[in-house]
C-alpha cells in the first residue's frame, strides 16, 4: 500500500495525501507533515522520501530543538551525583569490608576517587554513542547529543567530543559559555566534534 501523509495547511492537519497530492499542494521544505504510523509531526525536509521526491536538501536542526546551557549544565550535575554514588558504594564495599589497615584504606580511597574523571569520561562515551544518545543525567532532563543532522554519533565522535572538553575547560570553561553566543547554543567541544545537544520538539 502507497505511503500517505497528513499535512498541515493553515494550523490544521488535513489528508492523508498520497505522495503525487502533496506535490501537487508545492509544499514547502518547512512544512509539517506525518505518516498515520508517526508519532508527531516533521517538516517536510527531515524526511527522506520527501527530500528525494520534492529535491529539499537535507537540513540541519532548528533553534528549537537545541538544549539550553542550563538543561546542559543540571544534566552535568546529575551525573556527577550519580557517578560519585557508585564510586562512594564501592569505596565503602572495598576500603570498610576488605581493608584493615588505616594506610591502605586511605590510599585505596584517594585512587578510587582519582579514577572518577576518568570513569565519568568512559561513561559518557559510552551513553552518548548509545541508542539512548545521552547519559544519565541528560535523559533525565530528555535532551541528547547528536551530528549536525541530528542523528547518533559514532563512539569515535564521542571520544572526540569528550576529549575536545580539555580546550573547554583550558579555556578558562569560556568554552562552554559560548554557548550563549550561537544560535545552536554549541559549546567549544561541539564546534570541534561536529555535535549538538538537542531536546525533543513539542509540535
């Protein structure tokens, strides 16, 4: 069965269409338009059956999908409080139940704590090239990171942008306040890395 589509003229959705109707209707790349299967709308130019029927370039996000510094910076303070649980679980498990000596106790604990940045950038790595797209944190606050077009990253790209963090914070973390500075509110290591942090659209 043919592809239909539901498309909004005037602030209302009409249709379904079949794909030769909407052509007929000559809409345009930022019109907004839904299979009877989709959850919620999209512009004509995020679908690529559209953009190869009609010719639309394939388009990078809009301003309102982008996640503001301070959904960024709260999501960055979940995970820390959440990385630094695990780490403190494990430090009482490892220093109380199986040290005795008060040296070593301290020693073990200062490399357990030590290894947090370094366990924090793995994690997020990890979740940021995921199916989720996002830590933990940044789930919580239903923002993630994608490319430039949207879509999940590599955990190549990921380790980039983590390591790109370094010129962010080497800056004196104006890295991250340029943020304010940009229409797709990137900070230093997304400009490097090619990403952008982006929440869902309310249509």
């Amino acid at each position: 069965m043919a592809q239909t589509y539901i498309l909004v003229i005037e602030g209302k959705p009409e249709g379904p269409f079949s794909l030769d109707e909407l052509k007929a209707f000559q809409i345009k790349p930022g019109d907004f338009v839904k299979t009877p299967e989709m959850d919620d709308y999209k512009e004509a130019q995020e679908i690529a059956e559209l953009r190869e029927l009609l010719g639309f370039a394939k388009p990078t996000l809009l301003v309102q999908y982008y996640g503001s510094f301070d959904q960024r910076l709260l999501a960055s303070v979940l995970d820390w409080f959440i990385l630094f649980g695990v780490f403190i679980i494990i430090t009482f498990i490892v220093v109380i139940l199986f040290i005795q000596d008060k040296e070593t106790r301290l020693t073990t604990t200062f490399i357990i704590l030590g290894i947090t940045p370094v366990a924090r950038a793995v994690y997020q790595i990890i979740m940021e090239s995921s199916a989720k797209q996002a830590t933990y944190g940044k789930q919580m606050l239903k923002i993630r990171v994608v490319d430039m077009y949207g879509n999940r990253i590599s955990t190549g790209k990921a380790i980039g942008r983590n390591l790109s963090k370094i010129f962010s914070v080497g800056t004196f973390f104006i890295g991250y306040l340029l943020a304010f500075f940009n229409k797709k509110q990137q900070c230093l290591h997304d400009m490097i890395a090619g990403t952008l942090v982006i929440k869902d659209r309310l249509f």
